[in-house]
C-alpha cells in the first residue's frame, strides 16, 4: 500500500499512475471528496502532441482508499502503517504535514517529497531525524492542472527524477511510476544538478506567469516576456553562482540576444547562462499550454510557493555573500504579493523590471 499526501494536479498525476500500474493507494485528503471512496476515481485528459494511435484521454481509475491524514488506524498493530508515503504538498506545508503523520509512519519507511522549491527536503529529514525513515527527494518537469472533479489535464509530457537511495522499495516504486518517465538520479551529484536546474525554471516561469496571468509559453511568444525571462534566467543564476565572475555583466543588448534565443531558439548564448536559458525554454516548450502552479495558486488566493523559489535563490546566495544584490529577486516577489493583494501588479512594472535588471547589473 502507497499512502499519497497532497492531492493536487501532481499528486493526482502519480495517483492516477500507481493506480494504473496496479499498486492500491491510500489518498491521505483534508477535504471531502465529491464522491464516497468506493465510487470516487478521475481521468488524465493528455493535451500535449501524441502519436496517431495513442488516445487523448486515457481510461478512468478509481479504487483508492480514502483517509483524514490525522485519522487514527482501527488497530494497535496497524498503528505504524505507512511505509511508503508520497508527499505532493505544497512546500511550505511538508515538513509539517508529515509531522503530523511521525506516529503512523513504520520505523524503515520510504517518504518521497515531490515538491516545488529548495530546501523542502531538509525540512522533512528535520522532523524524522532520529529514526531510521528514509527522506528521497523527487523532481518533476510534467505540466499539469486540474480540469474538473474527475478529470486531470496533463499539459507538458516531461519526467520525474528521484534522489538516489538504497531502500528497498525505491526501486519498485520507480517501475510503478515508469509510464510517467520516473529514473532514478545515479549520483547525489546528478540529483544536485537537476534540482539547481528545475529551481532556475521555476524562479522565472513561475512568478512571470503569475504576474502575467498566462500560459508558461507566453515567455516564448511574446518579445517582452521573453526579454523578463531572460534577464530572471541570468538574475538565477548570478545568485547560484554567487555573483561569480563566469556570469559577466548585462546590457540590454544581452537581454535582447536572449530574448531571441528563447523564442526562436537562435544566436545561442554560452556558458551557464546559457545551460540556464536552455533549460528554461525547453521546459516552457514542453509544457506551453499549462498554467504554473503560481498561477493556478494566486488565482484562487491559495498561498503560494515562491518563498521557497526565488526566495532560496536569495537565501542560499546571502549565506555565502550576505552583501549579494538582490534587488531583482525582491522587485519580482514585491510584484506577486502586489498582485495577491490588489488583484494586479504594479503599474509598469515589466518596464520597471528591465530597468532595474540591467541598470544594477551594469553598475555591478
């Protein structure tokens, strides 16, 4: 038995895998259901391109055990019952999630923590230190929204990366998330790489779409979202580098080269700006049609995770250099909580953006 926390777009898309796959899942769920467990089950509308033959929709499961996190097990013996969890919360909301999950939780288990941001992981190890539970990480590039109550729009195909580990039942929950394109990362070092690549994409799509109100591909359809992109690329990765040297200065003539690249894919930029700009228009690519989850987030007034986005960027690059300019980073999260106060973003402020990145840069 798999038990699932965080029942979201993404928490649905691994459901409705393992389900598929044949593996029994427990929904651990604070909300009710729009039907009791027996009858409740969804299907994954797939909005991206497909061969001839493979059908759009695929067929609906249902099945699942359905539970209250804080649910007490109905006998002493199954009272440390969880020995694989899946955690597809939101960031700020995992490490106590599964806090309030420790007593359930068997002595060897598997917690695989699936989401958004920097740092989450750590939070998690946090509150099951001390026994011998293993904390995996994962990184997921699919795009993905809810429809409806039964349906899941899987808008970008991507994969699903996991942090290396030797516990047993990593290894078959990998098969059982295959048709999802989930690996295992081969080194620490691997994982690492990923997990500083999927944190550049987010700290630019995700708050520019929120800003935006849009799609992830308007970075790559429209001249100045794409120019906002570009310079948040070069910002995220200044940070990461700590304000190295190998990143340079930025002109607005770097800003329009780009620009370009990202929309058209050409006048290639070098060096790891490049390997960042590169990593940002294939995911945007891959996943054009979907809505970030920040997007999806400020549109309902649910809090949202850039804290643990472009807010680590900042954290991590002040711990090394506590006099780091992050002006931009600030300017960027000022923007959103403008948006999730009034209902929009400050006026120009994409034109404020561009000033600000390349002004501070060029004085740098």
């Amino acid at each position: 038995m798999i038990h699932l926390l965080g029942f979201g777009a993404v928490g649905k898309l691994l459901a409705y895998t393992l389900r598929a796959s044949g593996s029994p899942v427990t929904l651990l769920v604070r909300r009710p259901l729009p039907s009791t467990a027996a009858e409740y089950g969804f299907c994954i509308h797939r909005a991206f391109p497909l061969p001839p033959s493979s059908p759009s929709t695929l067929p609906r499961v249902s099945g699942f055990t359905i539970q209250h996190p804080t649910s007490t097990p109905s006998s002493a013996s199954a009272t440390r019952d969880i020995h694989t969890l899946i955690v597809c919360t939101k960031a700020q909301d995992a490490a106590p999630a599964v806090a309030s999950l420790s007593s359930r939780l068997a002595r060897d288990a598997l917690v695989v923590v699936v989401c958004n941001g920097a740092g989450v992981g750590d939070g998690v190890r946090g509150v099951v230190k001390g026994s011998d539970v293993c904390v995996v990480e994962g990184i997921t590039t699919h795009g993905v929204y809810v429809g409806d109550a039964e349906t899941v729009v899987h808008a970008g195909e991507g994969t699903l990366l996991l942090s290396p580990s030797p516990h047993p039942s990593l290894l078959s929950l990998t098969s059982l998330l295959q048709p999802i394109h989930c690996t295992l990362a081969h080194t620490p070092k691997h994982f690492q790489d990923a997990q500083q690549a999927k944190l550049i994409v987010n700290a630019v799509i995700n708050p520019l779409t929120a800003l935006l109100d849009a799609p992830n591909a308007i970075i790559l359809t429209q001249t100045q979202p794409s120019q906002l992109a570009a310079l948040l690329t070069f910002d995220a990765v200044r940070l990461l580098c700590r304000g190295g040297e190998s990143v340079g200065r930025l002109t607005m003539d770097d800003v329009e080269r780009m620009s370009e690249y990202l929309r058209e894919g050409v006048g290639g930029v070098g060096g790891v700006v490049g390997d960042g700009l590169a990593k940002v228009r294939e995911v945007a690519l891959a996943t054009g049609r979907n809505l970030s989850s920040t997007v999806q987030d400020v549109r309902v007034g649910r809090p949202h995770e850039l804290d643990f986005i472009n807010g680590a960027l900042v954290r991590r690059a002040q711990a090394i250099d506590p006099k780091i300019d992050t002006a931009v980073q600030a300017y960027i999260l000022g923007c959103v909580q403008h948006r999730v106060q009034h209902g929009h973003p400050p006026d120009r402020w994409q034109d404020t953006l561009l000033d600000l990145a390349t002004t501070r840069r060029n004085q740098g």
